[in-house]
C-alpha cells in the first residue's frame, strides 16, 4: 500500500522537474541547397532529406558537418576526418546559415581522398612485409 503512494510520488516529481523544453537555447537553423535534386544530404552522420528540402533543419548551437555521403564503416578516414568537400559551419542560437553543396566537386574530393587512403594501406602493408623479411634475415 506505500509501495503506491511512494511510486505516485516519484511519478509526480519526475513530471513537475523534468525538462519542459526540447532544446534549452533556441535552435539555429540550416537550409541546404544543391545543384541537384535527389540528393541525400547528411547532417553530423543522420540522414535529414532529399534535396530540395523546403524547411530550415533546426540543429543546436555548435559545429555540424554537412556532407551527401552518409559515414562509412568500411573507411574510417573518411568517417572521422575532414574531407575538404564536407562542409563545416558553426550555427548560432536563432541565426541560420545557408549551405550550397556542389555534389560534383564533392563527389570528386571524396574518390580522391578514398584513393589516397587505399595507397596508405598498400604502403603500410608493404613496409610490414619488408619487417617480417628483415626479422626472417636476421634471425637465419
């Protein structure tokens, strides 16, 4: 029987000092634009849309990455660093920021990072094998 008004009594609480707001400062906003329709725009790693998209995506106040290639797991260059075709912009509270994305140029920035990071492999591996040829001389 106090089982239940303890447990109302926690419900109530929770309720009463819980976050009344969504977001704490007001949202900044972006609208992004393309040279081209249908494309898949990526906002910090999360799919938003398709381009066109009419409203403004509202984002908290800090840094967001805005790309049309969504992360990916088989690159981790490419999912934690910067590529200079990903934009970067800073949003403030109530301000919106506009962001045009040139899929083109993109498109080209992104397979010319993928093929510098698959000679970084082969480099790598190369010089693992030269190790293991060394250790093999050494210890004959």
């Amino acid at each position: 029987m106090n089982f239940k008004y303890i447990f109302g009594a926690l419900i109530y609480l929770s309720i009463s000092y819980g976050q009344s707001q969504i977001f704490e400062t007001n949202p900044g906003y972006i609208i992004v634009e393309s040279d081209t329709s249908a494309v898949p725009i990526y906002i910090d790693g999360i799919l938003i849309g398709h381009t066109p998209i009419k409203n403004p995506i509202p984002v908290l106040q800090g840094t967001h990455s805005i790309s049309h290639h969504p992360p990916s797991l088989k690159d981790p260059f490419i999912q934690y660093g910067l590529i200079d075709g990903m934009k970067q912009v800073y949003v403030f509270s109530d301000d919106t920021v506009r962001v045009y994305l040139n899929t083109m140029i993109l498109d080209k920035e992104l397979k010319r990072v993928k093929s510098e990071y698959r000679y970084t492999n082969y480099i790598g591996i190369g010089l693992i094998f030269l190790l293991i040829w060394q250790l093999w001389i050494i210890s004959s």
